[in-house]
C-alpha cells in the first residue's frame, strides 16, 4: 500500500515538476530567440531544458512500469509516451544537424536553414513533453488507467 501511494505522488509530481520545466524553458527559448545576447540567464535556460529532459525520461520510465495497457486510457498515455521518446531523438538529431550546418556555413540559405533546424528541433522536445506532462497530470487519478489502484 505504501508503494502504490509513493509511485502515484512521484509520478504526479515529476509531471508537475515537468509541466514546470518545460513551461520554463520554453519561455526562455523565445526570450532568446528574440534577444540573442549572452547572459547567464541562458545558461539557467540550458540548465532547465536538460533537467527537463531528463525528468520527461523518468515520467516515461515510470508510466510505463505502473500503466494498464489494457485500459483505454493507459493505452493512450502509454502511445504518448513513446511518440515522446521518438520526437525526442528526431529533435535532438534536427538540433545536432542543425548546429553542424550553421557552424560550417557563414551566411546564405544554408546558414538560415540550419537555424530553422535548431528551432524546430528545440521546440518538438519541448511542446511534445509539455503536452505530455500534461496528459499524465490529468490522468493520474483516472480509475483503471493506472496498476497502483
């Protein structure tokens, strides 16, 4: 009993912690995508996009372990989790490629495809793990989507 209340409220609050992150991080991507100046801000905003993946991770770890598959709603949460994992290496491959083309290309429609690519990238991982998170939060009370009831 003591187990299924401590993995309900630690999936509940790596979605709340997530909700936060990704909310977080993603106003500080459009700070900078309109202000490109360094400041340490930035690098607060780097620091809260990595700790946001990584939370997104352990949601992912432990909604799988503590879904029923069975249930629509399981089955739903359970497809999101995984079509987060598979946008989440698509972003990260946009964003490596992206900075590989800007970084060897000086100016034309290279270098400017090249930024697109990082944007896109950046903001696939965290839209879809913010909607993720979200769809976790909502759920969790929800009778038989979850083993630990």
């Amino acid at each position: 009993m003591k187990k299924e209340k401590f993995s309900k409220a630690a999936i509940k609050y790596l979605s709340k912690l997530g909700i936060f992150l990704s909310a977080f991080s993603l106003s500080l991507g459009i700070l900078y995508f309109f202000l490109p100046t360094n400041s340490t801000l930035y690098d607060l905003f780097g620091f809260a996009l990595i700790i946001s993946w990584f939370l997104n991770g352990a949601l992912v770890y432990f909604t799988d372990i503590y879904l029923n598959k069975n249930f629509y709603m399981g089955k739903r949460i359970n497809r999101l989790s995984y079509y987060y994992l598979a946008l989440f290496i698509t972003s990260i491959l946009l964003m490596v490629f992206g900075i590989i083309l800007s970084a060897f290309i000086i100016s034309g429609p290279l270098l400017v495809l090249g930024n697109i690519m990082i944007i896109t990238g950046f903001l696939i991982s965290n839209l879809y793990g913010f909607h993720f998170c979200i769809v976790t939060f909502t759920n969790i009370n929800n009778r038989g989507a979850w083993t630990f009831e």
